[in-house]
C-alpha cells in the first residue's frame, strides 16, 4: 500500500489507467514500494527497479 493512498489497491491502478490510454499502452503488472531507488544526482534507478521486478534489461 501507499503512504500517499492507503486505500489504493492493484486492480484500481490498472483500471484507472486502462481507462485513459491505449489498449496496446495498458499496464500488465503493479508494483507498490515505499520509496522509489534514486542515484546521488536524484535521477531514478532504472536498473534497480527492472532487478527487483525481474524483468530483463
């Protein structure tokens, strides 16, 4: 759960967005964390996300 909407679950994730892009843009999989891996300049960690998803790079 988030911090920011502890009532959100999945499923209302995906339906929102399903809802306001494409058929082909839609989300497949989601993924709650408590804090987003940032490198010392502040840009996000790509990597780390796709590690911790098991997805390949």
């Amino acid at each position: 759960m988030s911090a920011a909407a502890p009532g959100l679950t999945k499923s209302e994730v995906m339906m929102h967005v399903a809802e306001h892009v494409a058929p082909y843009k839609r989300v497949r999989q989601v993924t709650f964390l408590d804090a987003v891996p940032r490198a010392a300049s502040g840009k996000i960690l790509r990597r780390a996300l796709r590690t911790r998803s098991g997805e390949p790079s």
